[in-house]
C-alpha cells in the first residue's frame, strides 16, 4: 500500500541509524531494519488496524540488534575460554 511505502521511505534512514547505535555494524543494521519491514508487512492482516507501526517496528529492530549483540557475546566467550584451553593444554 501506499501508505507502507511512504512509511517505509520516510523511516528507514532513521531506523538504521537507531539500529547502528547497537550494533556498530551497518550491513547488518541495514538486514534488520529490511527484515522488520518485511516481517511487518508479511504480518499485516494479523497485527490489526491500531497498531502503532513505528513502535512495532523499532521493537523488533531492537530485538533483532540485542540478540545480534549477545550471539557476538557469546561466540566472544567461547573463543576465549578454547583459547585458555589451549594454552592450559600446553
């Protein structure tokens, strides 16, 4: 719809740099926002008439970035302790 697209356009500079400030890295900034929309979009006869779109949308891109920032974390910690391992294995 007509509406989406000018959502969408008006938005989505915004909602990448809202998404950046998390993850520090654009491409993957730039996937979430794109994944967001779409999700939003592909969802839309279920999410009903009152829903505050751009609120929903930045939730999700939150989401997607917290998640992001724990899998590094994590993969972080891992690598870190292989590591120590290996020194430890000497």
């Amino acid at each position: 719809s007509n509406d989406f697209n000018n959502f969408y356009i008006n938005n989505y500079s915004k909602f990448v740099r809202f998404a950046y400030s998390y993850t520090k890295d654009m491409p993957v900034s730039e996937d979430f926002v794109t994944e967001s929309f779409m999700s939003c979009w592909i969802n839309r006869d279920t999410l009903g008439k009152n829903l505050n779109l751009k609120a929903y949308i930045l939730t999700s891109i939150k989401n997607k970035c917290l998640n992001h920032i724990r899998n590094i974390q994590i993969q972080k910690n891992i690598l870190k302790k292989m590591s120590e391992y290996s020194i430890w294995e000497r």
